[in-house]
C-alpha cells in the first residue's frame, strides 16, 4: 500500500481477493468480459473480474488519444 507510483491489478472477482484489497485508498471496478477457455461450449459465457487501484481510472476516459505507429 506504500506505493509511489499508480497501480492497476486486474483479478478474478472472489471474496478473498476483495478482503485482501479492502482499503479506503484502493479503488475496486467490477468488469465482466468473455471467457475464452469456457467459449468452446458455451457461446457468450462472461467472467468476473476486478479492476484494482490506487486511482480513479474513469478521470482519464476519453481524455487521450490512442497511439498509433501509423501516422493520420
């Protein structure tokens, strides 16, 4: 928790690992996404998964740009 930079962890949505991160300066986002291994049989199955941090990661929406190699 002493850290002096930014950090983002992304990990599987399960109570102990919100215990573990269960602190007032840390930031915990619930995602679902797709869940490839479980796609072979059952089409569209969604995982639970955390996004954790020491910052508010929806200020820097649609505030930068994507990077590209290829000039516009």
């Amino acid at each position: 928790m002493g850290i002096k930079g930014k950090f983002l962890v992304s990990y599987n949505d399960c109570p102990e690992i919100r215990e573990i991160w269960d602190d007032p300066n840390i930031n915990i986002e619930e995602i679902s996404r797709l869940n490839n291994l479980a796609q072979r049989y059952e089409g569209g199955c969604q995982y639970a998964e955390l996004l954790i941090s020491n910052y508010d990661t929806t200020q820097r929406v649609g505030t930068i740009d994507q990077l590209s190699f290829f000039p516009a």
